[in-house]
C-alpha cells in the first residue's frame, strides 16, 4: 500500500513540475550579450558597482524577453513610442528621464514601434 501511495504522488507531481513556465535567458548588460538587428549597445562603465549602458533602437527594433543577474534602472534619453514590458507590467510610451527598476531575474523586454530612433541608459546595480 506505500509503494502505491508514493507512485500515485510522483504521477501527480511530474505533470506539475514538467508545466512550469519556460524562464526567459538571463543576459549580461554589457560586453559578452549577443548582437541583436538594430540595437546599438555602448558601454559607459563597467566596475564592481555597476555597468551603465547606452542602447539605440532604430525604428522597428526589439529585443526578445530576458533577464539579467543584477537589479537594473532604465532610463529613457528621449521620449518614445515603446513596448516596454516588466514582468507583468506594459508600457506603451516612456518619457525622457522615466526611471522604470527592473528587479533582478525579472523578464522585461523593450520594443520600438515608432518611426524614430530611441535610446535609453540601463544601470546594471551589482
């Protein structure tokens, strides 16, 4: 009777443990992140405190969902007409000087749907 008890809890717990959600890739801010089609990244500083990133997007471009290790600031230089998504919050526009906190191993995302270039400085806090 235990052997068919622990049997039929695995076969209940293996369904729940194979469903879980697919975890966005966690990706480095600065030097080592792949390139991705119309996004420029400019690395400002890079310490043991934290790394400061300048990213263009020219219209159209998007990053595909991420994470990152650290906490992280973004800040928009200009304003824009964007999908930024955190977690489970979207934003459809951003203006200059926004600060949106970005917890650490959250998915976030940001996407440039308007006919001008954007940009935004990400301060990765180690």
């Amino acid at each position: 009777m235990h052997k068919t008890g622990v049997l039929l809890a695995l076969a209940v717990m293996i369904p729940i443990a194979g469903s879980s959600q697919t975890q966005a890739p966690s990706l480095p801010l600065g030097q080592g992140r792949p390139d991705t089609p119309g996004i420029t990244r400019t690395q400002l500083r890079d310490d043991g405190k934290a790394t400061v990133t300048r990213v263009h997007f020219k219209p159209g471009a998007a990053e595909p969902s991420h994470t990152h290790p650290n906490d992280v600031l973004l800040v928009p230089v200009v304003a824009g007409t964007v999908d930024l998504t955190i977690g489970d919050t979207k934003l459809t526009s951003v203006k200059s000087g926004d600060v949106q906190f970005v917890p650490r191993e959250v998915t976030h995302s940001v996407a440039n749907h308007s006919t001008q270039d954007f940009e935004l400085i990400a301060i990765a806090l180690k």
